[in-house]
C-alpha cells in the first residue's frame, strides 16, 4: 500500500512539474524555408495574429501559394496563382479567379484593383486605383474606398494630383492604354477636381510641372495651380 501511494505521489510530483515546463510543450510546426509547411494547423482567429507575421508559401505539388505565420502554421491553404506579402493593416494582393484582389486575413475579397504592369496597381500618394460600374475611384491601404468611381478614366497620382477624364475612351493594344478623346484635368487626394477638365489630354505631375494639351491643340507647361509655365 506505501509503495503504491508513493508511486502515486511521484506521477503527481511529475505532472505539477511538467506543466509549466518548456520541455513539455508540445512541438511547434517548422517554419516555411523551401515549399509548403508541415503543418496544416487551424487558428481560431485570424484577425489576432499580426499581418507582418504572415508570409506567403508555395506549395510544391501544386505551384500554388497560401500564408503561414512564422511557425510555418497555415492560416490560408494553397490555393493562390500568385500572391503578395500582406501590408500593414492586413491586405494582400493575390490572383484568384484569373485576376487581382486584395484580401483580408480571412481570405475574404475587400477590392479589385486596376491592372497596371500586369500586376495590381502600385499605391502612390497613398491612393490605388479600382474599377467600378466601368468607372475608376480610388482605394487606400485600408481597402477603404476613398475617392468613388466616378471617372471614365484615371491615371495614378503624382505629387498629390491624379490626371481624370470625362467622356474619353480608352483601347488596349497589348499591355498599353490608347486614350481618345474626352476632356482632361487633374484631381487631389480627397477626389476634389484642382484643376478643370478643360484639356485635350493631360500628362503627370514631374517637379512640380505637367505637358497639357489645350482643346484648340496647343501644348502647354502647368503648375499644380493650373497656370502655364513659361
């Protein structure tokens, strides 16, 4: 009978002595080096972990990309033809569906943008553009949208004025834009219009000064303001 308490007393003594133990934590899974992660673990709530935690993997039977933290825990399965790292407030740009999205920790699609380069279109001013009812507005890191789509036409901004259009058309031939017709101005970030659309076409913003085209043809310099330049 004392032996067995004793026996008893120990396995107690090994527990109370394990449970805070690092030594008796169960493993973590391998972080992602070189193809899919070991793990195929699932965390209860994405939008805890840090988005600067994440990184895309690749996974090697498939050629598709998914995100694991740095445990090599997978938070999105494989199932990405391509995909970005996640920014700062949670967003990444992948392809799903044969075209580019932002998504959230959850993998749910917050916003389409434009296709600039073949990828998605590069934030400038802290602004990106998005397609919407065949307009363009504008986004910001957030997924917010910032400034609606209103315009038949936009280009990314430059030194806080972006070149829009109304009434202009736009073809694609290979990876350029061909724009015809419309009228041309510029707006700032907030989606105010600085400078009317009172040209042919507009270029963008390059120290401080931009090569406009008037309606009767003629070729100008203009400050943000909108005067010409000598």
């Amino acid at each position: 009978m004392k032996a067995l308490l004793l026996v008893s007393t120990l396995a107690g003594l090994a527990l109370l002595g394990c449970r805070n133990a690092p030594e008796c934590d169960p493993p973590h899974p391998k972080a992602p080096n070189a193809g899919a992660p070991e793990s195929v673990a699932v965390i209860p709530n994405p939008d805890e972990i840090d988005a600067s935690q994440l990184s895309p993997f690749e996974d090697p039977a498939t050629g598709l990309y998914g995100y694991s933290d740095a445990y090599g825990v997978i938070l999105l399965p494989a199932i990405y033809p391509m995909a970005f790292e996640f920014n700062e407030h949670g967003l990444a740009a992948v392809v799903l569906n044969q075209r580019w999205v932002y998504i959230d920790k959850r993998g749910r699609e917050i916003i389409h943008p434009v296709i600039y380069d073949n990828g998605p279109d590069p934030f400038q001013d802290g602004l990106a553009r998005f397609e919407g009812d065949a307009k363009i507005g504008y986004f910001n890191e957030k997924g917010e949208i910032v400034i609606p789509p209103t315009f038949d036409y936009a280009f990314p901004f430059a030194e806080g004025r972006a070149v829009v259009c109304q009434g202009c058309t736009v073809e694609m031939m290979d990876e350029y834009a061909i724009h015809k017709g419309g009228r041309w101005g510029y707006i700032d970030t907030s989606g105010q219009v600085v400078i009317p659309l009172d040209y042919a076409f507009a270029n963008d913003f390059m120290d401080g000064r931009a090569a406009v085209t008037h309606l009767d043809g003629r070729a100008s310099d203009i400050d943000r303001d909108g005067k010409i330049l000598e």
